[in-house]
C-alpha cells in the first residue's frame, strides 16, 4: 500500500512538474523578446545620449594660453549612428510585436515572424560590429594610418559607448535565440500540417 501511494504522489508529482515546465516553455519566446526589448533600449539610448566634452591648450601664445574644446559625440561616426538606428529599429519591432501578440497567434504568422526575428537579428548584429571597428579603432588608433587613439583622452565616451556595446550584442544573442524559437514552433507547425494531410 506504502508503494503505491508513493507511485501516486509521485506520477502527481511527475504531473505538476510537467505542468509548470509547459508553462515555462510557453512563456520563454515573450520573456526574451521583453529581455531584448530591455537589451536593444539600453543600447539605442547608451549610445544615443552619449557624449563628453573637454578642453585643452592647442598653443601658447606668448605667455596666453589658447584653450579649444573638443567634443566627442556619437552623430560623428556613421557607425555610431547607424548602432544607434539598428537598436532603436529592434527596440521599436519588439514593443510591436509585444503589443500586437494576440494578433500573431496563427499558424500562418509563424513564418512572417521568423523571418522577422531574423531580419531584426541581422540589423542589431551589424550595427554592433560595426560600431565595435569604430571602438576599437577609437581606443588602439591605427599607427599605420597614423590615426591616435582618443579613448586616453575621452575616456567617459569609450566607456559609456563600451557598456552600449556589450548590450547590443548580448540583445543580438537574445534576438538569436528568438529566431531559433521561432523556426523550432514554425517547424512543429509545418510538421502538424503534414500529419493532417497524410490523414486524410
């Protein structure tokens, strides 16, 4: 008797563990793409409102110092400007997508939002590498082309643009593995049509 109930409280056990595991799974595609949408915001607005200025002496003239200041910001680079677009642009698709869900729960949606998905991985990715040349050139310089570095001079600047960085490509790992969810549910449900015709 002992066993038995122990069978039982354990295939009920079995049972609600099941249970909150399809939860979970269910709810895991709308808990990243928030994480993105959190990821992808940080980015747009790390970059987008940053900005340092300083002064320094260019010359002296007789015993006057000539001061200029310098700003650096992130208009300046196009790369800079175009991370910038890319997140705010997958900033803009998740907040959608999050409010329009009910609208894209048929199977016929799942493969407009992959491709979607994709589309938006794809943007946030390049901006971010491509911003990232820009920092790197902007912290090491290119003795080359004899370009000095600036990030010793504006370091607030690379800092902030390094923290911008860092979340765009950890919102482009996120948007990745949205992708890779929306292909695995666009696969199940191509596999489901193709039961129902072989049926009937």
């Amino acid at each position: 008797m002992e066993i038995e109930n122990g069978t039982k409280s354990d295939l009920v056990l079995d049972s609600k563990f099941a249970q909150i595991k399809a939860k979970l799974v269910k709810q895991l595609p709308l808990t990243l793409r928030w994480l993105a949408l959190m990821l992808t915001t940080t980015a747009a607005i790390g970059m987008g409102l940053n900005k340092q200025r300083k002064t320094a002496v260019v010359a002296i003239v007789g015993t006057k110092p000539i001061s200029q200041t310098f700003t650096a910001e992130f208009q300046q680079t196009t790369a800079f400007v175009y991370f910038v677009v890319a997140n705010a642009l997958a900033s803009l698709y998740n907040i959608m997508f999050v409010l329009l869900r009910p609208c894209f729960k048929g199977k016929e949606n799942k493969l407009w939002i992959h491709i979607l998905d994709l589309m938006i991985m794809v943007i946030v990715a390049t901006g971010a590498a491509a911003a990232t040349s820009m920092a790197e050139l902007g912290k090491n310089g290119n003795v080359h082309a004899r370009w000095n570095p600036i990030c010793d001079k504006f370091d607030a600047f690379c800092l902030h643009g390094g923290m911008a960085l860092i979340a765009s490509f950890v919102g482009a790992l996120d948007l990745l593995l949205l992708s890779i969810l929306s292909l695995v549910a666009l696969h199940r449900s191509v596999q489901g049509q193709e039961l129902v015709s072989l049926s009937v």
